[in-house]
C-alpha cells in the first residue's frame, strides 16, 4: 500500500505545476514539521498536526496529533474515517488535501493551497487600498440624504403643516424653524402662532392683522394731512418703493415701524427716521401746522412750549415757548424759596415739628403711580404748618372749613353769637330794686357787650380774609369794598404741561429735583419752574449719543398714535387736551 | 537664430510653475479682496433701522449675491471635468473658485447682520461656514501634505508599499515554519493583521495600533536562530507598517475634506433654498 501525494501549486506566470510524490507506508504524517510525510508549510498547523492510517485497502482514517481539530467535508473533528471510493476532502489550515483511490489502487491525495500567506497577500483592490474612498461614507449619498432631511424638514414639512388643518398635532411646530428671532414680549403669546400675522403665503404682512387685536389704534392725523406732509421721495426713496412694490410690500405698512422678531424684549421704539421724514421739514409743506420742524432731539427740536392753563372754569389755555418765560397764575400766592429755605421760619416751624433741617420738595410733592405728583391739597400737605384753628371751646378745637369762603362767613359769625360775653349772676336775681348801682352797671355792661358783639365776628372775618390771616397766607381774595362777601380766587394745579410729550418723573429717580426744577431761587408763585430744553439735552442726545449720554429718539417722548393731546384726529379733541393736562381746579 | 532663441524663451515661460493661489499674480485675490473691503465699508456707512439684518434693502443685496455666488461656486464640481487653457482655464476657475469662496465668507456673515438663533436661516449660514472652513482645510493640506507624503514614501510607490509588505510577510512565514505551535500560532495573527483595516478616525488622528504584529514582536522570545530571524521580520514588518500608517494618515488628512466639502454644499444648497422660500413664504 502506497500514497501518492500530488502538490499543485502556480507559478508566477499563471502556469500550474503539479509535483508527485509516493510513500510507501501505512501511516502518513501531516505537519509543519520538515520531517512530516507530507510537510505543509502552514503556520496554522502543528509540527506533527496529524496523521492519516490506512485501514485495509477502501478506507483511510485521519486523526489529529496535536489536539487541534481539522475538516473533513466541512465539518470540525479530531478523528474521521474516509472511504476512498468516493472519496472526501479534509482541509488542514490554509491547505486542502483530496483523498481518493488513484488509477492503480493506491490512495491519492492532492495537496492545494487554498489561502494566502498573508492578509497583504490577498489583498485585490490594490487601487483603492491607500485611499479612504474604501471607508468613508459615499460623498453622493451622503449629499443625498443631508439635502433630503434638510429640504424635508425646513421646507416641506412647514409648507404642509401650513396649509394642513391646524388639527394635526405638532403642525404648529413645523415652522418654528422660520422664525429670525424671538417675537417682543407683547406679542409673545403668537410666538407659535406664525399664521396670526403671516396670513398668506408670500403676501408680506398687512394692517389687517395688527388690527384684529389692535382695534382702536388710528392714524397719526388726517389722510390728507398725511400726504402733504410726506415729503416726494428722492432717487433712492423712488428706486426703494419701486423694489418694495415689485416684491409685494406696499409702503404705508403698520410693520414699517414695528418691525418684529427682534428678540423677546420690550418692542424696539420706532427709528426717528420715520418721523423726521415728515417733520424735518413739516413747516414748508404744510404752513398751517402749529408744530416746529423736528428731525433731532439734540440738532433740530424746537424749544418747549408748555400749554399754560389760567385759574378759571372753564380754565383758559395757552401755549408758550419757555423762551419767552411765561408764567402761570395758579389762584395761590405760594413762593417755592420761602418754603425751601433752611435758615427762615419755615425751617424753624418744620424743626419744631420733628423734621431734621428745612421742608423738601417731598413734603407737598406725593408721586402718583404714573410717573407724576398728585395734587397739592390743603389737608394732606398744607395744614401740618398752615392751621385754620380759630379757637378753643368746650374742650375742643374750633378749626374754619377750607375751601368754601362762605362757610368760613358763616362760622365765625355763629361762633361769637353763642360765645357772647357771660351773663352777670347778678343781673339775674329778680327785680332789680332801685340804688343798686352795681346790678345797674353790670346790666349796662353787658348790654353793650351783647349789643358789640356783631362787631367781634365781623372783625374777625375781616381778619382771616386780610393781609396776615389764615386764608391771605396762600390766597389770592376778592372782595367788594366794605363788603363781607369775600370770594377766594380760583386755584388751578396742572400735572401735565406738555400733552405732545411723554414724561416720567420715575426713570429720573436718580436726579435731585433741583437739578431740573429752580425751586430754591422762585420766589413768586407765578414762575413756571419747567425746565426747559437745554436742560433736557445735558443728559439726552438725540439719535447719535456721545459717550456716556442717553439715546434719545423721538419716541422716548413721542407717541405716533397718542390718544391724549392733540395729536389724535380725534372729534372731542378738546375735551382730550384737558384731560391730558390734568388739572385740578377748586 | 532669432528663431531659436524666441522659442526657447517660449519655453522657460511655459515651464515656470505657477499655483491656483498665485494665478495670474493673485488676480481673483485682489478682486475678492477689494469687494470684501468694499461690502465691510458699505455695511460700516450704511445705518439701517432698527438694526442691521437681512431683510434690510442692503442686506438682501448681499443674500442675492451671496446666493449667486454659492450657485457660481458650486459649478466647479462641473467645470473641473472639463480642462482648457487660457483666462477661463481651470486653473483660472479654480483660482476665483478659492478666492471668491473666500469672499463668500464676508458676504455671508454681513448679510446675517451678526443675527443667530436656533433657525434654518443660521443653518444655512452654519452650513456655509462649515464648507468654507474645509475648502480653506483642503487649501492647507493641500499646501503642505504632498511633500511629507512623499518624503515619508521615500522611493516608493504606493504599490511598492504593498509588494514590500508582501515580501516581508512571505519571508516571516517561511521563517517561522520551525516554530512550535503557540509562536506559530502568533506570527501566523502577525501575517492576517490586515494593515489597511485602520477606520476614518484612527487615520485621521493617526493613533498606533496595539496590532497582532506588535503583540507577536512583543512575546516572541529569541532563543533559537528559528525565532531570531523571526523578530527580526517582525521589527522589519513593523517598520513597514508604521510607514504605510503614516501614509494612510497623510492621504485620509489629504482626502477628508472633500467628503465634507462636496455633500455639506449639496446640503447648504438644500439649506439656502428652505431659507429663500421661508423668508418670501412668509414675507
């Protein structure tokens, strides 16, 4: 018995070799081994890894020597019996051996190489292999997939969330991707509701929508009023409303001033621009407005012009530059200086009521909740220092009513009727009997005290409404002469002076009342202590603020759609004006 | 004579070597150059209420040429497949193609008027910056890959890389054939290391491997001449594979960026054309 070994393997050309060999033996080595029957350079095998018995003269039988299994006809074993006819295949690491019967009765086997020596050697795609096109993801694909999740979910799905029945869930998220920047705080609550101003698909935004909420904001004055007063475009004004119209943007849009998605703030005030288009030169084109040109708070703002309303009913109302000073006749004789000195009487008066150095502006001046005073009154303010106490009776203290002359009249003139002169015990023990001359004087006495005592009240009157009495201190009285109808004249408080404007006392907490107001140096009740507009331009630059000034627009003050004043084309104009002053007369 | 001589000029003119960047004596260099300034003074002079923004008459002038400029740059994905000569060569193309990217840049950014949220209008722009910053990475390594590629090849080519590695690993595995099973068994890993199997990131960090090689050079003890030859090859295979790792790297750093370049257009593309019709879809 014999095996044939029969060794393919290719040359370099492609050409394959075939080499035989014969053992004459009943046992065959198989291994790495140089000594093995059949020497298989392998480094998965063993040295000795297996051995194949010849078991008469059909069968063969392959048993591993090294413990390490092998195949046969695919399957793993350490031990396998091969009939020769018809044969089977055990492969042993990298080589595959064919075991069959050969022509002449003995077993053949045919020893193949079946894997490379090394992973370099097998390697194929030799072009590719330095490049990282092997293992980087398709650039096409790649492009593919990002441009279809982007046009998907920016385009389509907001597109089809817009025009889908706001039932669907979620389709109010679609175009939260749309929005350039977070809605101003009043309108935040339409931050996920884009349809409540853009209502049609590439239609730019119109009034419409502003209005649905905001239903009573009117125009700034009338039409065509309006129109005048717009100036004719230039070149690149022309040029610039051509494009607007061409995209669909007519001019004239409530949007052209409150511009949106500017960030969850306070709604950014209008750019003075759009003012001073129009009032830059408003007097030129139209003569009859009562307005100065305006373009800049610092470079081009007319002086103020308070609306001074006289003491009166109704109250008589003019407006006045602060250049020519005016001043205001309240009804009250009342000097600022008097009352804010620290070394007069008032100062010592207010010492002895507990305040440490002289009155302050504080004392009568209460801020309301809107940024201005409320009124001055007598009660609250005046009265600590000012009293009206006339006197003292049965225990308590007889105070004059304010605010109505007559009543003062009245009261004085009851008061000395009760608290005549006190009757003699005297005069008042039966008949008097004749040469009691002390009863007789007494009797006299008080007969001419009762008969004077209409004297006493009159004079007294007289006394409150004069020079040094209660009411002269802050009054202005009228009276006929030798008359007892004294009449107090009107008194007139004005909260605001200029209903054009908008002023807060309460952002400039951090200024000291005199810095603006002359107070200490007015010493007639008539000066107007308004501040005028170089007071204001020390802290308030217009547009273009130097280093540490305040940006002032025209909308610091401003309001286009203002309701009070008379700005609004509104029909009870007049009735707004006074509303606006806020005047309390008495 | 004349002859002679005029063509010889001719030729040294022809032969001096001369960049995309530095065509035409930075040509598109300058005019981007002087746009970018142009736009930067324009935006700096042109006071637009209540802020600068895209939506402003100059900012929608800069999103217009912004977007042609996109579309123009994205055609020398085209262009390139062509080559000619001359002013409009490709080289010329590309030259503009680098510099008007550049300008792109500038364009861009003023047309955002410095506005960014968390919107497909930022993506768009995020996008942009994304392709511009690796065009300017391929520009770079570009610039400076080639001669490190070469000098770490050596004389090889890349196919020689390979051959070599071959060889190495048919000496190792006949030299390790006397060996017994457990340090056959480690060179036989040694030899099915596969020194290509290396993932985009690993050749792009260009972090080693702690390979089968290197453990097999690690635990192979030389004793006997057998596994004295066998180290030997395996420090000679490791050599080689160090240099093939070096070459992977350079090529994957030389490569990457137009896996990045190339799709991020296609999707800034798609980006620009959501934020296009968004913004006139609600105008």
């Amino acid at each position: 018995m014999s095996f044939i070994l029969r060794t393919a393997s290719r040359a370099a050309t492609g050409r394959e070799i075939v080499r035989s060999q014969r053992v004459d033996a009943d046992r065959l080595t198989i291994g790495r081994a140089p000594d093995c029957d059949l020497h298989l350079p392998d480094l998965q095998l063993a040295l000795l890894h297996a051995e194949i018995v010849q078991h008469g003269a059909d069968r063969v039988e392959v048993i591993a020597r090294a413990g390490l299994p092998f195949e046969v006809n695919g399957r793993s074993t350490q031990q396998a019996i091969i009939a020769l006819v018809p044969g089977g295949e055990v492969q042993l690491g990298a080589h595959r051996l064919t075991i069959g019967r050969d022509d002449g009765g003995d077993t053949l086997i045919q020893v193949m190489r079946i894997g490379e020596v090394s992973r370099a050697a097998a390697t194929v795609d030799e072009r590719n292999l330095f490049s990282i096109a092997r293992i980087a993801p398709s650039r096409r694909a790649t492009a593919w997939l990002l441009a279809i999740l982007i046009l998907g979910a920016f385009l389509v799905w907001p597109i089809r969330s817009f025009y889908a029945p706001s039932a669907i869930a979620g389709a109010e998220q679609a175009d939260a991707a749309w929005s350039p920047g977070k809605l101003s705080l009043a309108h935040a609550g339409l931050e996920k509701n884009c349809a409540a101003c853009h209502k049609a698909a590439f239609v730019a935004v119109r009034d419409d929508s502003c209005q649905s909420c905001h239903k009573d904001a009117h125009d700034h004055a009338a039409p065509e009023r309006l129109a005048k007063a717009t100036p004719v475009p230039g070149l690149e004004g022309q040029l610039r409303q051509s494009i607007a119209l061409a995209f669909n943007r007519p001019p004239g849009r409530c949007v052209d001033c409150h511009t949106e998605h500017e960030g969850a703030t306070a709604m950014a005030p209008t750019p003075q621009r759009f003012c001073s288009d129009c009032h830059g030169g408003l007097k030129s084109r139209l003569p009859d407005t009562p307005f100065g040109n305006a373009r800049d708070f610092v470079q081009d703002h007319p002086q103020f012009r308070p609306t001074i309303a006289g003491a009166g009913t109704p109250p008589k109302l003019r407006r006045v530059s602060l250049d020519r000073h005016p001043r205001q006749d309240s009804g009250l004789t009342f000097p600022h200086a008097l009352h804010l000195s620290t070394t007069n009487a008032v100062a010592r008066m207010a010492q002895r009521q507990g305040k440490t150095g002289a009155t302050d502006c504080a004392d009568c001046h209460t801020p309301d909740l809107e940024g201005g005073f409320k009124p001055v009154s007598m009660e609250a303010n005046c009265q600590s220092c000012h009293s009206l106490a006339f006197a003292r009776s049965d225990g308590t203290v007889r105070t004059l009513r304010h605010g109505d002359p007559q009543q003062v009249v009245a009261e004085l003139r009851d008061f000395f009727a009760l608290h005549g002169p006190s009757r003699p015990q005297a005069i008042d023990g039966g008949r008097r009997r004749p040469g009691d001359f002390v009863a007789a004087s007494l009797s006299a006495t008080y007969g001419r005290a009762i008969a004077n005592r209409g004297d006493a009240a009159e004079r007294s009157i007289r006394a409150v409404f004069s020079p040094g009495g209660a009411c002269y201190d802050c009054h202005k009285v009228e009276a006929a002469p030798g008359s007892l109808n004294f009449r107090i004249a009107p008194v007139v408080q004005q909260g605001h002076f200029m209903p054009h404007a908008l002023f807060d006392h309460r952002p400039h907490a951090s200024q000291s009342c005199t810095s603006c107001h002359t107070a200490p140096k007015s010493n007639s009740a008539r000066d107007l202590l308004l501040p005028g507009i170089a007071t204001c331009r020390t802290c308030h630059a217009g547009a273009r603020p130097a280093r540490g000034q305040v940006k002032s627009t025209c909308a610091m003050c401003h309001v286009y759609h203002q309701e009070g004043g008379t700005i609004a084309t509104t029909p009870d104009r007049r009735r707004r004006d006074l509303d606006a002053l806020q005047l309390t007369t008495q | 004579m004349a002859t002679r001589g005029g063509r010889q000029t001719r030729r040294v003119t022809a032969s001096r070597h001369e960049g995309y960047l530095r065509h035409a004596r930075f040509r598109w260099a300058k005019i981007a150059g002087i746009a970018a300034l142009f736009a930067i003074i324009v935006y700096w002079i042109h006071d637009p209420d209540p802020r600068p923004n895209g939506g402003s008459v100059y900012g929608y002038t800069l999103g217009t040429i912004g977007a042609l400029l996109i579309l123009w740059l994205t055609m020398l994905g085209v262009r390139k497949r062509a080559m000619t000569r001359g002013a409009w060569s490709l080289k010329a193309w590309t030259s503009a193609h680098v510099y008007l990217g550049l300008l792109l840049l500038v364009i861009g950014t003023l047309h955002t008027g410095f506005q960014f949220g968390w919107n497909v209008h930022t993506l768009a722009y995020g996008l942009m910056l994304f392709v511009i910053l690796s065009g300017i990475f391929g520009i770079t390594v570009y610039g400076v890959l080639p001669r490190m590629l070469s000098e770490n090849r050596g004389e090889l080519t890349e196919t020689q890389m390979l051959e070599n590695l071959r060889a190495i690993d048919r000496q190792l595995h006949d030299a390790a054939q006397p060996l017994d099973g457990a340090r056959a068994a480690l060179v036989s890993a040694a030899l099915a290391e596969d020194a290509f199997a290396v993932g985009l990131w690993s050749r792009l960090t260009g972090r080693e491997r702690r390979g089968a090689t290197r453990i097999a050079r690690a635990r192979i003890l030389a004793d006997d001449p057998a596994s004295t030859r066998a180290e030997m090859l395996l420090d000679r295979k490791l050599e080689m594979l160090r240099q093939v790792h070096r070459h992977l790297r350079m090529r994957a750093l030389l490569e990457v960026w137009l896996y990045v370049h190339v799709p991020v257009t296609i999707a800034l593309i798609a980006a620009l054309t959501a934020h296009i019709v968004s913004v006139f879809f609600y105008w």
